[in-house]
C-alpha cells in the first residue's frame, strides 16, 4: 500500500515537472500551403506566444536567425514560434501579412494561445510592424523589433523596392512610420549599423510615444546583426517588458 501511494505521489511529481517543461518542441511544422511555410514551435502553458520573423532584406534568410532564442523563452516558461516566410528577392509585404496571419490562426487553433509578440529583426522587424500596425489584428499584443526598418525610404533598402518596380507612392503607404494603429513596441538598435540607421528606430519610437503608445528604445553597441548573448539580453528583456 506504502508502495503504490509512493508511485502515485511520484507520478504527479513528474506531471507537475513535466507540466512546468516545455511541451515537445515541433520542427518544420506546416502551416500554410506551400513547403517555405514551416515554423518550430516550443510550445509552454499559457495563453502567449512570441513569433519570430527571420532578417533577409526580404531577398534571403530564414528561421536560422533565430535557432537558439527559444532556449530564452523556454528558461521564463514562454511559448515561441521560429517562422519562415516567402523571399522573392524583392518586398511582398501582402503576402508576408497573409502568411504572419495564417501562422498566428495555426497557433491559436492547434496550441489555442490568444496573444502574441511578433518578433523581428532586419526585414523581419518590419513585416513585424506591418502585419500589427496595418491589419488591426488585436491577437497581437506588442512588436520587438531589432533593426528596425520603419520608413522603407530610407537606407540602403529602399533600393530593394525601387529596384523591384515599387511605385514610391506605395513604398510611403506600405512603412510601418505612416501607420496610423500601433501597439506596444520595443526597438533595439545597434548603435554603428550602416544598414539600417538608428534614426530609424529613433523616428519609430518618437511616432509611437507621440501617437500614445507605450514604446521604448534601446541601444546596443553592435552593427546591423545580433550576436546570441546579445539577442539573450534583449529577449530576456521582452519577456518581462510584455508581462
């Protein structure tokens, strides 16, 4: 009898631990129609998830960028999603909006989370932008963005557009600076990147706080890319930030 109370009190012990774990994380998921449509997800209890959105310029990158930082969010028992997103060698930002929506619909319908924080860097912190600030999707509670490119005129990658036949009329309407919804927003700039000035970030945080919104900026004394212990600090960060 000794002997099977002491099974059943170490079996919930285990549950609670593994409870407490991650779930089971899920690589390459499906979660669109075509094969560049895959995400990892590591999934934890709760009702929030942050998404993070690969840099490129919109011409390459994937979800690499991001392989160690769910080891970030899994230590404070947060769930994350690592995306990958069509790159044509030019901006698709309709078809990136389409695709960061039906990621988050996956995630709610298949983990059930309601929130989300869309993380981005480069390129991706823009898609991040666009997708919270122009879709009115209230799912999304806050935006981190890490090289921030907010006004596409600006910077070397606005040659991107141009180059792609982007009407200049459109490249204003489709920047994340000429939004008129925003959300709770953390910038994170490295203060010698030549790529993406830090202007960029600055202009961001000044229309968000001017518009209302709650939005802070950092700055870190790296280039345009992240190294991990970097990425560790400003992810730690977001997790208490979007508490």
């Amino acid at each position: 009898m000794q002997y099977s109370f002491f099974l059943f009190c170490l079996s919930v012990f285990l549950f609670s631990c593994n409870r407490e774990r991650a779930l089971v994380t899920e690589n390459k998921i499906p979660y669109l129609y075509d094969s560049v449509n895959v995400c990892d997800v590591y999934p934890f209890p709760g009702d929030t998830c942050f998404v993070l959105i690969h840099g490129g310029a919109w011409e390459g990158g994937d979800k690499s960028n991001f392989y160690r930082s769910a080891d970030v969010f899994a230590t404070y028992h947060r769930a994350a999603c690592n995306m990958n997103y069509t790159v044509k060698k030019k901006y698709c930002g309709d078809l990136n909006q389409t695709e960061v929506k039906s990621c988050l619909d996956f995630l709610s319908g298949q983990f059930r989370y309601k929130k989300f924080v869309l993380v981005g860097i480069s390129a991706g912190s823009t898609i991040a932008m666009d997708y919270a600030y122009h879709t009115g999707d209230l799912r999304v509670i806050g935006v981190v963005c890490l090289g921030t490119i907010g006004d596409l005129t600006k910077n070397a990658n606005s040659k991107v557009l141009f180059n792609a036949g982007y009407a200049y009329k459109d490249v204003v309407a489709s920047s994340p600076i000429n939004a008129t919804t925003f959300c709770k927003t953390l910038f994170v700039h490295g203060n010698t990147d030549d790529i993406s000035f830090p202007v960029q970030s600055v202009d961001m945080n000044t229309k968000l706080t001017a518009s209302g919104y709650e939005s802070m900026i950092i700055f870190k004394n790296r280039g345009h890319w992240f190294d991990e212990e970097s990425l560790k600090e400003v992810f730690t960060f977001s997790v208490f930030y979007f508490q």
